[in-house]
C-alpha cells in the first residue's frame, strides 16, 4: 500500500501538482466524502521549511549520483584520475544515505492535524517522499492516548499511534501550535 502513495506522489513530482493532495488512506472503512469540513487544532509551522529541504536533499542526490558516468567517462578517458572518481562515488553513496535519512524522518513530521465537524475524523498531514502532502484520515478512536505509549510534553517530538497499524508519524509540542487544547485533549488525551 505504501508504493500506491509513492507511485502517486512520484507521478505529481512529474506533473508539478504536488501542491495538492497526493493520497487519502480512509481507516477501518470511514467513509470520508470531499465534502466533510474539517477545523485545524495543531499546526507545525516549519512544515514548509521541512518541504524545502525534502526537495533539495532529492534535487542535490540526484545531481551528484548523475555525475558519477560523467566522472567514469573521464576517468576512462584519462582526463582525471582515480581518486577523483572514489570521492565522487562516495560522496554519491553519502548523498543516497543521507536522502534515506531525511526522507525518513521528515515523512513522519505532521504538519497539520485537523478534526471533522462531527468530531469521528481526524486528519493527519505529513510529507511525502517527494515534499507533497499526504492526508491520513483516520478515526479518533483508532488513534492511541499519549498517557497510554508513556509520551511526556518536554519530549521535542511527541509519537503519534494508531491502533489499527503500526505507522507511527510525530509532533512537536515545542515548536508546534495547538490552536484549540480542548479539541487536542479530546483527540490525543492527556500527557
């Protein structure tokens, strides 16, 4: 199910619409139709900052593993030597590392969580691989209490788990916002 969102956030990374939503995951047969309004209560603001960097690491990783055949044909060529070659392809393989890395965390951060008017959904906005957004529409029930998996409010980020998966996506109580703390204690309990 995971390769669905990919094949989808890689097909808007294409077509220059990833400024839209990529994917909706409907949880435990919700049906959550395009009309339901939904009210944010938590917001991180340097989600855009994260997006910004998610798309350079991706940009930078590819120009440096592109120039790893450049650097095999002048090497062939004996226009530069073996060394030039071995950093090359190691900062490429430091560059890949570090693109798994970034993409890995910065696909968990929730940017926005928001709540549906008849308070049963709860929407969880993360990033993609690509930078894109991806909605995670989930019921309020299936999500778990922070007093229940042990979470403290000083922690920097704060994990956020469900009952009917084991993905686990964050929040940051320090540096994100809680626009409306009823609707946050209602959804994610008490830390």
């Amino acid at each position: 199910m995971r390769w669905k969102h990919v094949a989808a956030s890689f097909s808007s990374f294409l077509t220059g619409t990833a400024s839209k939503h990529t994917a909706v995951q409907q949880q435990c047969g919700q049906a959550g139709s395009a009309d339901d309004q939904f009210t944010v209560f938590y917001r991180f603001p340097y989600i855009v900052a994260a997006r910004f960097i998610q798309r350079l690491k991706l940009y930078q990783t590819g120009v440096v593993v592109a120039g790893i055949p450049v650097t095999a044909y002048f090497y062939k060529t004996g226009a530069v030597g073996f060394d030039a070659c071995l950093g090359v392809g190691a900062v490429s393989t430091l560059a890949l590392v570090m693109l798994y890395i970034f993409a890995n965390f910065f696909q968990r951060v929730v940017g926005l969580v928001a709540i549906s008017d008849d308070r049963k959904l709860v929407r969880l906005s993360h990033l993609t691989f690509f930078g894109g957004r991806n909605d995670v529409i989930v019921p309020v029930d299936d999500i778990v209490s922070l007093s229940d998996i042990d979470e403290r409010a000083g922690d920097a980020f704060v994990k956020i788990r469900r009952y009917s998966t084991s993905d686990t996506l964050y929040v940051t109580l320090l540096y994100g916002q809680i626009e409306n703390a009823e609707t946050f204690r209602q959804v994610f309990g008490v830390i």
